[in-house]
C-alpha cells in the first residue's frame, strides 16, 4: 500500500525483565516482525525492504515472525519468502501462524512449506529451546484455528523456567493466563489502524459504526468489515500489557487495509531481556 497510506516504518525498543533468566541470556536480544499481508496492495516492498534491514542491523539473537504472511490467496507466501531469506539471526529465525494463514484452502501447508524451505521454523503448538534448555520458546496455532489446544503444549515445559509465547491474536491472553507465561508476542490487530491520540483505536467503535454502513459499501471496504470480528480486547490493540501475572506485547504490524494508517505506524519491535 502506497507510503502515504501506511506512514513511515517505526522500530520499537523496550527491555524485558524475566525471573529466573540464567544470567548467560541476559541481553538477549529478539526481533518481531508480524502481519505482512503480502499481496501486492497492503505492503510494499520498500517497507518490506527496511523492516528486513532495520532488523538485520539490531543483530539479533532470534527473530520471530508472529503470523499472517498473506491475506487471501496463499501465492503470494512465495515472493514473500524471496524477501524474508535476507533476515539474519545468530540463533534462528521462528514463526507461527495467523489466521489468513490457515483459513484459505490449501494455506496451511504453502505457507508453512514456503517458510520452511527457507529455513524459517514453523511452530504449531511446539515448544522449543534455541537458546538452550533454560529459555523455552512456545509457538501455539492462531486462536481461531480448531487446534488452539494450549494446555498439552503448556504442561510440556518445566514451571520453574521462563518462556516466551507466540500468539498470533492477542484475545487468547485471557485463556493463557492460567499459565506462566513471562512474555507473549501477538500481533493480528495492526494497531488499530487508525488511533485518536489520548482516545486509541477508531476500532473500539467500528462494531456500533459498522452497523449503520450497507454491506455493499463494507464488502468495498474491508477495514469495517474486518473490524466486526478481530478481537475482543482492543485495549490490547498495541504496546505492552500486564494480563494477570503475564506480560503481553502486541505489535502493529507491517501490513494494512484500506483505509489505512493513522497514527498507527508499522512496526519492527527490538526486546532485549534481563534478569529481574
């Protein structure tokens, strides 16, 4: 989507503090990257472009891409992919699905398979530990997929160490929080798209707004007819949040609808942890 439509790329950075960190992973430094859309509309490839160099140049120790990749039909994963293969990371690039990833037919297995290809590491429900066995990394299936099945993935992981949990839609924080959970990327809400400084997302009111446009006119634009059923929490829709005794970053991702950003810039997110 045209830069005028979209606003300038804006890296985020924020410290995370873990209990229990080992105080060997101290500094570690992640990248998140989420809701690409790649399609030829949503995200060009000169933002594209720089969110790939912008990550490169913070040098991390893991990227995680928190899903999302097309919006419709899945074809578009494989230029997606030509990009992507530039990132750089000292210990691995992960990632999960969002729900556009999934809902088309034969989605799941071209996204899945055109990351993979790439040597990007597709978790579904899976913990792993690429930085050893004292930080896990937790990639669950997007919230509306059938397969959201937290609790056997959850109960795999010893309680006495951090993780980090990646989910795609923000909404499945009320779920997880019977969980330990010391930090859980999302993305899926793109901010909001457009925000009212000191008020936040318009989204909050596009149900009651949405109701009052005809639906020839939502179907021509998707923003309204997509904003009837993304999420329950916009509160949630951006920044850092504590849900229970869990932490939760939601970036605004690097893709849009019409009609657009607003004071919602695309995002790269740098974290680095600490030990509290």
């Amino acid at each position: 989507m045209h830069r005028l439509l979209t606003g300038k790329l804006r890296v985020e950075r924020l410290t995370i503090a873990i209990a229990n960190l080992p105080a060997k992973l101290a500094g570690t430094k992640l990248v998140q990257l989420t809701d690409f859309h790649y399609d030829g509309r949503r995200l060009s490839d000169r933002l594209l472009q720089q969110a790939i160099a912008a990550t490169n140049q913070a040098e991390p120790d893991l990227i995680l891409l928190t899903g999302d990749y097309i919006t419709d039909e899945p074809q578009p994963i494989h230029g997606l992919v030509q990009q992507l293969k530039n990132l750089q990371s000292s210990a691995g690039i992960y990632a999960i699905l969002g729900n556009h990833d999934y809902f088309y037919q034969g989605a799941k297995t071209e996204v899945t398979n055109a990351l993979t290809n790439i040597g990007i590491q597709v978790l579904y429900n899976q913990t792993v530990y690429p930085l050893g066995s004292e930080l896990a990394l937790v990639g669950l299936a997007d919230l509306w997929d059938r397969n959201f099945l937290p609790d056997d993935t959850m109960a795999s992981i010893n309680p006495d160490i951090p993780r980090i949990v990646l989910s795609h839609n923000p909404d499945s924080a009320e779920k997880l929080q019977k969980w330990r959970i010391d930090l859980q990327l999302s993305g899926h809400t793109h901010g909001g798209q457009i925000v009212i400084p000191g008020l936040g997302p318009v989204s909050i009111w596009i149900d009651s707004i949405s109701r009052m446009i005809p639906k020839s006119v939502k179907r021509r634009i998707s923003y309204f007819s997509m904003g009837e059923r993304v999420v329950n929490h916009w509160e949630w829709a951006s920044g850092l949040h504590q849900v229970g005794s869990n932490l939760l970053y939601v970036n605004r991702g690097l893709g849009t609808y019409l009609p657009g950003r607003l004071f919602c810039p695309p995002e790269v997110t740098i974290i680095t942890l600490i030990s509290k």
